[in-house]
C-alpha cells in the first residue's frame, strides 16, 4: 500500500464513524475528559497541517490562522491554546467548516505524500495516522459516553453493539520465573513508550486466558462490595463514596433486571458477555475480592503471545512510568507520551474500539485510575 493511500485510508475511516452522527451530536462535550466529535475531526487535521504541511510544503498557506488555537491538544512547544474543558463551547467553525478543513488538508498532503521519500518526514505521517487512529478510538468511546448520559439514550447504530464479546476459553497460563526481556524490538511503528529494550526479573504466576465477565462481576456487587471498605485502595474508597458509585460505568437497575447502554441502545447485561467500563479502583477492588491480583504489565507482556486479548483495554498493577533509557524527542513532538508519567496506571491490549492495525503486546495505554468511559476490563493473575 502505498503513502497516499495508506493515508487515504485511516483518514476515511474516522469519517465513516460520524456518518450515524447528527448535526446536534457533533459539538456536545458532555464531560471535561471527552471531547466533542467536531474537536476530533479538527485536531487530527491540525496534526499533518501543523507537523507537516506548514514544515515541509514550500508558501502553505494555513486553512485558518485561528484553528491552531482551537484544536492543539496540549503541544506547549506549538503556542497557546483553548482549555480542554471548553472545547464544547464551540459551536463556530461549524462542522460543515471543519470538514472544508479536512478536504483542504488532506488534498494538500495527497499532494506531498506522491514524490515524498524523506524517511524522517514519513516516520512523521507515520506517528499521525497512529495518532489519528487513536483519536478514532476515542471518538468512539467520547460519543458513547454522550449518548450514554443522554436522557433517552438514543442508538447510534442498532448494529454497533461492541461489548457483547465471550471468552474463547477458560483456562490459565503458567509462567516460570526468570528474566525476560521487556519493550518493542522490532522496525515497524512504535510510540516512544515502548522503546528501552531491557530485562525483568519475575516470579513464578499463573495468569488467566479469559477476563472477567459481567455475570462475575455481578456476583461481586451482590455480595455488597461497594459498601466493603476492606477490599478498596484509599483513594479508591474516597472515589466510591464521594460519586455514589454501585456499579459499572452505564449501567442501571430498571424492574431489579441490570441494563447497559451500549451504541446499539439501552439492552440487558448479558452476563456472560466480558465486562466493560471499569476503572482501576474497580479493578483492583475486584481481584482483592477474588483472592487474586491484577497482573503488573511486564508480567502481561511476557504473557501476551499465549494470552487471548485485544477486545478490552485490560487494567495493570504498574504505574506509568519510563523504560530504562526513555528519551524524549526534541520540540512538540517529545510532549506525546513523556509528560504524562506521573498519576497514571498502565492498560495492556486493545479493545473492540481500537483501530485495526493499531495493536501490539508492547503497547502502553494509560489513564488516570478513576477513569472508566474507555473500554477496559479485567484480567486476573494467581
């Protein structure tokens, strides 16, 4: 496949989710963390536009000179920009504008791409079509969680119901100690975060190859959990109460029968369906209650080949931190990944909502330990 094409390809693709969207849907930001559909389609073209085109691409001339202050995520090297919690008070530039934008941007990096063979400049297109395609996936997860807390719940497409996965399988996996060899060692894509190949020392576990269900998961409500503060990390504890929290994020208790929203509509659990929609605290509350633990992400890696994963982002005992030997990259582009390594937790695999292509057992997501609209699971290790 060739550059343009390639490009081509992952820029349609965020398009093709929006076609269920209405015009109302594109602007709403229903929570600080979520941004709306509108914000999405803009920044990932002010990514190539910013990175690239104004770089690379002799007299461009911007689209908008306002656009650089209205869709920079957090690049500080790039100049200033909205807060994040405002990105739903834009109702101008209007979709229809954005769109212009994208068309703008993608013929002029059509353009580019044909005769481009500079292979810094590619392995920069590369990190933004990743970049892209983890915006698809959080623009997947953003619209759920507005119509998830729409009054009506409304379905975004009655085919698109993406939680309704079952484990292939219910048996473990035994891993001898030892050390083993830890970070991405191969030359495709890899985000920074993976790089600094270096060894671990573990211990004999036992890790299962299947994930919690939302049947298991049930059964740890019933037994009162949620009121049980010897199960729940302190801050955890302090998360539970202050928000009322009883169960999973989107689910509800209507004629004593548990309902989730999904994109397809408000449905019954099923329970034998993997569970989604938690956070860390949850997590952690969970394998406390089982007896077990969440595995650390080395031990998951190390793991990964044999393991069934890639259909829920699964929660680790690892804090976020750097690879012996993480080295920023110079400018705006070292601001991707490095400077969030503090206050975060570790997730491992994929989920359902995850760009295809866009996987791999060295993967390092993260998020703060109370968030829970992503689609994240359970894993659970002896």
């Amino acid at each position: 496949m060739s550059s343009v094409e390639y490009f081509t390809k992952v820029r349609e693709q965020t398009i093709s989710f929006c076609k269920h969207l209405s015009i109302e849907d594109y602007s709403i930001q229903v929570a600080t963390f979520a941004s709306p559909a509108k914000w999405h389609l803009a920044h990932t073209t002010w990514f190539f536009e910013t990175f690239i085109l104004k770089n690379y691409v002799q007299d461009y001339v911007e689209f908008d000179a306002n656009f650089n202050f209205l869709f920079n995520s957090y690049y500080n090297n790039v100049g200033s920009r909205i807060l994040q919690a405002n990105r739903g008070n834009m109702s101008r530039p209007s979709i229809d504008e954005v769109y212009k934008y994208r068309a703008h941007v993608d013929a002029k990096m059509q353009d580019f791409l044909i005769n481009l063979n500079d292979e810094k400049i590619l392995d920069l297109v590369t990190l933004g079509l990743n970049h892209e395609q983890q915006h698809q996936e959080l623009l997947i997860t953003d619209v759920k969680y507005m119509f998830g807390h729409n009054p009506i719940f409304p379905v975004y497409n009655k085919d698109y119901n993406l939680i309704k996965d079952v484990n292939l399988n219910k048996n473990s996996i035994k891993i001898n100690s030892g050390l083993y060899k830890i970070g991405y060692q191969g030359n495709d894509f890899c985000y920074d975060n993976e790089l600094g190949v270096h060894q671990v020392f573990v211990d004999d576990f036992e890790i299962n190859n299947y994930l919690v269900t939302n049947g298991d998961y049930i059964e740890f409500i019933e037994s009162g959990a949620y009121s049980d503060f010897n199960l729940w990390l302190d801050d955890g504890w302090s998360w539970v109460n202050k928000n009322k929290i009883n169960a999973p994020m989107y689910w509800h208790k209507i004629d004593n029968e548990w309902h989730n929203y999904t994109l397809a509509g408000l449905q019954k659990v099923d329970k034998k369906a993997i569970l989604c929609h938690i956070n860390y605290y949850e997590a952690h509350a969970f394998a406390e209650w089982k007896g077990m633990r969440l595995p650390t992400e080395f031990e998951w890696e190390i793991a990964a080949q044999q393991l069934n994963w890639g259909k829920r982002w699964e929660w680790t005992n690892s804090a976020y931190l750097a690879y012996p030997n993480f080295k920023k990259e110079n400018g705006a582009v070292g601001e991707y990944n490095g400077k969030f390594m503090s206050n975060r937790m570790v997730l491992r695999g994929a989920s359902v909502a995850t760009s295809k292509n866009h996987s791999r057992y060295t993967y390092r997501n993260f998020f703060n330990p109370t968030e829970r609209w992503q689609f994240t699971g359970i894993r659970l290790v002896k």
